[in-house]
C-alpha cells in the first residue's frame, strides 16, 4: 500500500516569531511511519517535526516538511490522490491569526486582541473526496481509498469521536484524552463504521501503530 501519514503540531503565526500551537510531539505519526515501513508498505510523511530524532532513513519514505496549516492542507492535496491510505495523526490547529502582522509586535501597557478564523479541515476535505468518480483501474475496479482520522477528547470520548467518523466519513477513527499528549505508553478506542469500539490495553506508541496498520490492512 502506498500510506499518506501527517504528524506534529502546526504552528499559526500572530506575528514573524510568535505563533498559537499546541503540544503534540509527532510521536505518534512518527511511531506509524515507521510500522507502515517495517510492514512494507511506500510511506510519505507530512511533519512538522524538525527534530534529527524523528528523521527517518529509509527508500520507500518521502517525508515533507510543513509548518502551518495551511501548508499541510497543500501538501496532503498533492499526495492524496497518490495515496492507498491517509492516516491524520498530526494535530492541526482549528484558528488561525485573520491578520498576522509582518513585524514582531512590540510589548506595550494595554492588552490587546487577537482575531481568529478555522483554518481548513483537512479530515472532511479528505472524507470527501477519497472515493472521486474518475478514478478507476480497470473496466471494473473503481479505487477505495481509506482515511483514518484521531480524535483527542477529554469529556464524551466515544460519542464525540464516533460523530466524527461519521460527520467526515471516514473508515476508522482512533480515539484518546490529552493524557496521550507527550506519554510513553498510551491507550486508544479505535472504531469503524461496521464495527464496534475496540480499547487497545496501554502500550508504547510503537506498539499502537503496529496494531493500527495491521487494522488498516484489514480493512
């Protein structure tokens, strides 16, 4: 299979040295490139992880390197339609600066105000247009392309995020709590449509991951 995986947290300028984030690692979408490698499949890697650590070195892995939203938009754009399967494991911010200033904002007496607008889902965008009508392989085969979203949750975990597999259509969701953010060892739910909830007993990131290739495989 030829797997698109996004990681990291992007970061949304106010000005040219400040920027709203958040506090993802890029572990986990690290840890799922790597299983998708060791398990054979062709892996681009969208991160906005710069740290050497993360560099991975292998012939069947294209990584680019975003920074914002907007560029991860951009880039899953170029390698969808190139893609088996899209795994959304980074953490994207939902606002955006409406006007960054192009100077760094000196520090004054009086507070000021920030104004936000969502930035692009990504997920949904991806959930729509996985299955496009012109793409077939042959007289019979029209091509199904999977995408699997997470969902971070701290209250409602499994209502809330089987509402987003099935309000962005996607084919499997994973699911955690902000104890999962920089830990060792985590502990996930993961659902499809067809299927009901799984919880994965608490494991290395690495171990997760070798568990959510092998049920995208299945699917």
């Amino acid at each position: 299979m030829r797997i698109l995986i996004t990681a990291g947290a992007t970061r949304e300028y106010i000005d040219p040295v400040r920027f709203i984030s958040n506090a993802s690692s890029g572990r986990m979408g690290d840890a799922l490139a790597r299983a998708a490698l060791k398990a054979g499949h062709k892996v681009t890697l969208i991160t906005t992880v710069g740290d050497s650590k993360f560099q991975i070195s292998n012939s069947k892995l294209k990584a680019v390197k975003v920074e914002t939203a907007a560029q991860m938009f951009r880039a899953v754009k170029r390698y969808f339609h190139r893609c088996d399967c899209l795994i959304m494991a980074a953490a994207v911010a939902d606002y955006t600066p409406v006007r960054p200033a192009k100077t760094k904002i000196k520090k004054g007496s009086k507070s000021i105000t920030i104004k936000l607008k969502p930035t692009v889902d990504i997920l949904k965008w991806a959930g729509k247009h996985k299955n496009p009508k012109s793409e077939i392989r042959g007289p019979k085969f029209r091509l199904r392309r999977l995408v699997v979203g997470f969902a971070l949750e701290d209250r409602n975990v499994q209502a809330n995020a089987e509402r987003k597999l099935r309000d962005k259509n996607l084919d499997m969701i994973i699911a955690n709590t902000p104890a999962a953010i920089g830990a060792d060892e985590i502990s996930v739910r993961i659902k499809t449509p067809d299927r009901k909830w799984q919880k994965l007993p608490k494991a290395s990131k690495a171990a997760v991951a070798k568990k959510i290739v092998s049920l995208v495989e299945g699917i």
